[in-house]
C-alpha cells in the first residue's frame, strides 16, 4: 500500500509545474489520432505586447479544434519516411542530410537503420521540405504558427508552456552547448495545457507559416506552401535561454537552409479533427 500511495505521489508531482488552464482538459488522440492531443476550438492570444518586436501586438487568434503531435517526431519515426521515399524529393528537396556528421539515419547494407541508441531522439538534418512531405505522408501537415502557439501556451497568455515561471532543468533540455539533445518526452512537468511535451528547448520547430509581420492573418498569404521565403520556426532549442524558449518566440529560417545551423532544426505534424488520407 505505501508503495501504491508513494508512486500516486510521484505521478501528481511529475505533473504539477504546469499552471492548470481554466476549463482545459488533456485530451489524448485514439485510432488514427494516437500519439496526438487535442487542441479545443476557440480564441487565444497570439504574440504579447511586451516582447519584441516581431511578437508585437498580442492580439486575439481564433482557430478551429485540431490535433497535434503529443512528441517531436524522432529518428525512428523518420526512419520510416525516410525507408519509404529516400532522402531527396523529386525535385531536389532535401529530405535528409545523409552528408552531416549530427545525421543519425545511416545507410547499412543497402538499408536505412538508426542505431538503437538515437530511436527516441528529435529528429533533425531535415530542410522545412522534408518536414512538409513527412507530415503529408503521414496523412497530416505542419502546424501554422498560430496552431503551434496555442498549443503551447493555450488560452491565458502564459509566457511558457508550464506558465510564467522561468525555464528550469527539470522543466525542458536547453542551455546546453554540445549539440546534444534528450530523448522526447523527458519532461512532462514542462508540459503544455494540453498536454504536448517538449514544446520549448530540443530543437526549433518548423511551422508552415511565412515569416510576416503581426498580426497574425492567415489568409494574406502566410500559409502559402508554395512561396519561397522564411518560415517561422518556433520553441527554441538546445543551446536556447531565456526568453527564448517562450511560447512567442520566432525565427525566421530559409525552407532550404542547409548549413551549420539545421540540425537544430525539427518539428512535429498537425492535424484538423480529419486526417488528410
């Protein structure tokens, strides 16, 4: 009995940073959602008028229910993409940086394997295509920004996923400068109202979004896939600190960036309460 009561103890503790949002619930995807959590329809606000200035002005977002991946998409799971279609598109698109020494899908015996070791970790070495044609494989797309930032931060303003509270190192992997990262899901007292894990630290997210001035509207062309411009990316990442790593921080990075800087980069798929197959 002491032990039931002590591991019910340790089980609330683990999840008591983050700040309850009033009226949320963490629902977990079931069927062909598995792996997802849902985010509630609804209005929440966008940016915050005491950041800089490409978060300015907070203003009032609203957006359909949608599900989104509870974790970033590892290396195993990438992996599969990777078996299935090859690490370029048909048009040159750079799937996977088979090149890089930080790549962790390798070519054995005429097979794309990840060592056991690198399963459970964010995958990276991927241009914004490749996460795009991940995503649509899986019969999902990439996250607007805005989906994305409700998810982390849902409906209070919070400034990070587990409330206002600065980062710490039982809260998400950052500050770290060895280009290293953590196996996903470490860190559920980091956890967002909704329940995605590893929304900040680890590596930069991809969204489908154009990098564009606030605020935020979604049919000015910002969500147009087929123009060649910046892509915000969202979260921070390993060696992020500070304010950073908060739930309204962007990025803008080239969709073909291939130099030093993408292996930073990873993301995790979205979806409307349809799958796309």
């Amino acid at each position: 009995m002491a032990r039931i009561i002590a591991a019910s103890l340790l089980a609330a503790w683990a999840f008591q940073a983050t700040a309850p949002l009033a009226g949320a619930a963490i629902v977990e995807g079931k069927g062909k959602f598995a792996g997802m959590v849902l985010i509630p329809a609804g209005p929440f606000t966008m940016g915050r008028s005491g950041g800089p200035p490409d978060e300015k002005p907070g203003h009032t977002v609203h957006l359909p229910a949608f599900y989104i991946d509870k974790n970033l998409v590892t290396w195993a799971r990438y992996a599969e993409f990777i078996r299935a279609k090859g690490p370029a598109g048909p048009k040159g698109e750079v799937y996977l940086d088979v090149g890089d020494e930080d790549n962790r899908i390798l070519l054995l015996d005429g097979k794309w394997i990840v060592p056991k070791e690198f399963d459970n970790f964010p995958a990276g070495e991927m241009a914004w295509q490749g996460a795009v044609a991940y995503c649509k494989w899986r019969g999902k797309r990439l996250p607007s920004e805005a989906e994305w930032e409700k998810a982390a931060r849902g409906t209070d303003g919070r400034l990070y996923p587990w409330g206002n509270q600065k980062p710490a190192k039982d809260l998400a992997f950052f500050g770290s400068f060895r280009n290293d990262a953590a196996p996903v899901g470490q860190y559920p007292r980091g956890a967002s109202p909704y329940g995605a894990l590893d929304m900040v630290g680890q590596v930069w997210e991809w969204t489908r979004s154009l990098y564009r001035p606030y605020p935020y509207l979604p049919k000015d062309g910002r969500e147009n896939l087929d123009f060649h411009d910046a892509r915000v990316s969202r979260g921070g990442n390993t060696s992020s600190v500070g304010e950073e790593l908060s739930s309204t921080s962007r990025v803008p990075v080239y969709p073909g960036r291939l130099d030093g800087g993408h292996r930073y980069f990873g993301f995790r798929c979205a979806s409307k309460t349809e799958l796309l197959l």
